[in-house]
C-alpha cells in the first residue's frame, strides 16, 4: 500500500529543483521494490512488482526530458521570464550548423545546471531499476518511452546539454541496450502519432517529443551510420556484423515516416532537417530493394521537389540557402538508391534530368538575380552535369546561355563566389559534352575573357581567376585547330584578356 501511494504522488514540478527532489524519492520506491521483489511468492505478487516497476520507468522517462525547453505543455510548470536569455545571435555559434533548429531561447544558467541534474540523477535511477527488474522484460511502448527519453539527450547538438550529462546517458543507453534498438524510432513515432486516445498529460508528452523528434531522429541516424562502418573491419567479427546489417532494413521503414512528416511540414527548418538525414539513409544498403519494393521512392520524390522552390522573395534567403543545399543532395541520393546499376541507366537519367529542370533551370529564371542562391544552384548544376555526362548535352541550349550570362555581368566582381562556381561549370560541361560544345566555344570563351577581366579588379579573387583561366584552357583544347585562331583574336582584342590562357 506504501509503494502504491508513494507512486501516486510522483508527478513532475514546476521546475527542475522540485523534480529533483521528488526524484530522491524514487529511491524509496525502488527499496519498496526490493522488498516486494523478495516476497512476491505468489502470480499475484509478481504482476504487483512488474506494475509498479513499469509506473517508475514511464515516470523517470516523463522526468528527464527537458520539458522547459520545448516548451510543450509545461510539464514541470512555466519557465519564469528571468530564467529564459534571449540569445539568438548566439545561437548559430553553439548549435551545429548543419542540424541547427529553430532559434530557441537560451536558459540561464541555473535552469540549465537543474534540468542536466535531472537527466544525471534520472538516468542513474533508470540503472538501478533495470537492475531490479531489468527494461527488456516490459512491453515495447515502455522500452521505446525509456529509451526515446534518453535519446533526447545523446542526440547531441542541443545547447543545453552538458558534458558530464551526454557521457552519463550515452552509458545509461549503452547499459539499456539503446544504441542498437528500433524501439528509439518507435519511440519517437508513438509520442507523435499515438496508437491509441490520449489523456491531458499524454498529449503534453507528446507536444514535447514532436520538439525533440528530428535530434532524436538524427541521433538514430547517426548510430546506423557508425554500425555501418564496422562492417569493414575485421572479418574475425563476422557473426555480430552480420547480425547489425540485418537489423538496418526493419529499421529504415519507422525512419522514413517521420522524416516524411518533417518534409510536409511548412517550416523550411524542419524541411531543411529532414533532408539532411534522408540522405545518409538512401546511401544505406537495404535502400534501393526497400524503394523498389514499396514505391517509397515516388513518394519521397514528390515529397522533396517542392522543396526546391522556396526560393526569394517568398522565402527568406539564408532559410532559402539551407534548404536548397539539404535538398539537391538528397534527390540526387535518391535518384541513385531508386535506380542502382550502370552510371548511364536511362532511367536515373531521367530523375537527375527533371531535377536539373525544375530545380535549377527554374530556380535560375525565379531567382537568378540573387547572387547567394545563384551560387548554390550553379553549384548543384555542376554536379549534376557530372551525374549525367553526354545526356547533359541536350541541355546546352539553355545552359551555355546561363553561365555566359552570369560571367559577363557587369557587376559580377561583387560575385567572384558564383564567378568561380560559373567558371568550374564550363569545365564539367566542357569535360562531359566536349563532343557538342564547340559551336558554344567563342561565346563561352568571351565570357570567360570578361570574367577574367573583372576578377582582375577585385582583392581575394585568386580562386575564381583561376578557375576561369583554367576553362578558358579547357576551352581552347575543345575548339581545336581550326578555332585557336578565332580564340587568339578574341583575347588580343582588349589588353585585360591577357594572361587567360597561360
């Protein structure tokens, strides 16, 4: 009767000191349940023990996870205004860029000293009760609660975690057998998208793990990726990494869901996030026979497309520049896992055709004036013509054009970045329709020239100078014979072409 009340009363506080200290009291509960473990002599005494465990894991899960950080729910109360710095423009600085949320306010640091308290404490409890009553005993939404809650914090990335609090859940995890289970992923797809009717307090649970989703989601990520590299090691180790590969297609299918909920969402971040892990993930053995054996591929196509057109003004630049370079990467991966097999598949062909049309062909007739975004798609262009080599030739119509456009703007100086990136384009176009391009080599080469010329007036433009001199010479071995002599009259006739061709 004591376990039952005591068991009744723990609920988290409005702040992480309160929780705290009902947290101590846990160790209470777990002598109670030491005893009842000793004399449960009969079935009844047993499920006794296992219930009361099972309400001391979803309790210590509910605990641990920073709720006044996300904000959802508040339950361990509002965060008292003092409590909360705002710093933004600080924010980019300790967040990894490449994985960086949306700028939350910075927690003083007595809040954060308390909730990394909370998490070492609560993990340490979480030990103790496996010991007693070990986690791998209980249903799969207990063991995904657990192990989702701890997740949070060894995602990693969080400007709140401390130190000594990642290495303690990091073991914890290890200890609870974490670091190798679906049940995180499942975790997470449960406390954003129950199975079943949910009360007040587990639809705050749930506001909560839809703030920590995508850390925790790439922390999944990030452990196949680690799992995927041992597989090179040595061969006397066979047997367990053979048992790991196995584990990844079962695994992938509970990724790709709500990383397709992230890509429908309306926030570039959340967009911007979802890509970044995809792509890793259609890099991953099992994911081509998955694609072709569900369709996903279709799927996951018409979901990232439309993330090529939140572009300026519309969108903001710099959201605008993250999600473009998250995109392109994982269609291109796409293209890849959906059509393995020879470089020239006619079908993968297809995929990258349609992504260098409505991705950067359309972008730069939207967008082209901004010299940021241009750069990106320019970039992405010289990609894909690498991708797709000789197919790339029907597209020189349009982007011989383009890139003599963009070498011989007036202002281009201000750009020697996209200057560069126009220059190395020529090259990969050179390089991969050198069959083709010679009736394009005079207006290629007059760009050039003026490019060069440009460049010549600005400081730190090295890198982009000799990018231009080097297609120029790309350019003159492509023209051949007959056409040298056309190019030498190009550059005598302005004394500011000289040195373009060596």
């Amino acid at each position: 009767m004591f376990l039952a009340h005591l068991l009744d009363t723990l609920v988290p506080f409005k702040d992480p000191s309160e929780t705290a200290r009902t947290l101590l009291r846990v160790r209470d509960a777990l002598d109670q349940l030491v005893q009842l473990q000793l004399h449960a002599v009969n079935e009844d005494g047993v499920n006794a023990r296992s219930a009361a465990a099972e309400q001391l894991y979803l309790f210590l899960a509910r605990a641990i996870i920073p709720s006044a950080v996300a904000g959802a729910g508040n339950v361990q109360g509002d965060v008292e205004e003092a409590d909360l710095i705002d710093a933004e423009a600080e924010a980019e600085a300790d967040v990894d860029a490449d994985f960086e949320l949306d700028a939350q306010p910075r927690l003083s640091p007595a809040l954060q000293a308390g909730i990394n308290s909370v998490a070492r404490l609560g993990g340490g409890l979480l030990l103790e009760l496996h010991a007693i009553s070990p986690l791998c005993e209980y249903a799969p939404r207990v063991r995904a609660r657990v192990l989702g809650a701890l997740a949070v914090w060894g995602a990693g990335g969080w400007w709140f975690v401390e130190r000594d609090t990642g290495r303690e859940v990091e073991r914890v995890l290890g200890e609870l057998g974490g670091v190798k289970s679906e049940e995180v992923v499942r975790g997470v797809l449960e406390g954003i998208i129950p199975s079943r009717k949910v009360d007040g307090r587990g639809l705050r649970d749930m506001q909560q793990m839809a703030f920590y989703a995508p850390a925790v989601l790439r922390w999944v990520v990030m452990q196949m990726e680690v799992r995927l590299s041992s597989l090179t090691v040595a061969s006397s180790k066979a047997n367990s990494l053979q048992e790991d590969k196995d584990l990844l297609p079962p695994l992938l299918p509970p990724l790709l869901a709500p990383l397709l909920t992230l890509l429908d969402s309306p926030s570039t971040t959340s967009k911007t996030y979802a890509c970044k892990l995809l792509t890793p993930l259609l890099f991953l053995p099992p994911a081509p026979a998955l694609l072709a054996r569900t369709n996903l591929g279709a799927v996951i196509t018409q979901a990232l497309l439309p993330c090529l057109t939140y572009l300026p003004p519309l969108t903001p630049t710099p959201a605008s520049l993250s999600l473009l370079s998250a995109a392109f990467p994982a269609l291109r991966a796409l293209a890849h896992a959906r059509f393995p097999g020879p470089t020239q598949s006619p079908a993968r062909l297809k995929s990258l055709d349609e992504i260098l049309r409505r991705g950067v062909l359309a972008g730069m007739s939207y967008a082209g004036e901004n010299a940021a975004v241009a750069t990106v798609l320019v970039g992405q262009l010289t990609l894909l013509v690498g991708e797709m080599g000789t197919w790339a030739t029907r597209h020189l119509q349009v982007v011989v054009p383009l890139l003599a456009e963009i070498l011989s703007a007036p202002f281009g100086g201000a750009a020697p970045e996209l200057l560069r990136e126009a220059a190395v384009t020529v090259q990969a176009v050179v390089r991969n329709c050198w069959a083709r391009v010679g009736q394009w080599v005079p207006e290629l080469l007059y760009a050039l020239a003026y490019a060069w010329a440009v460049l010549a007036e600005e400081r730190d433009a090295g890198e982009a100078r000799k990018a231009v001199s080097d297609a120029a010479r790309m350019l003159e071995c492509a023209a051949g014979e007959g056409g040298r002599a056309g190019l030498r009259r190009v550059l005598e006739s302005d004394v500011r072409f000289e040195g373009l061709c060596g």
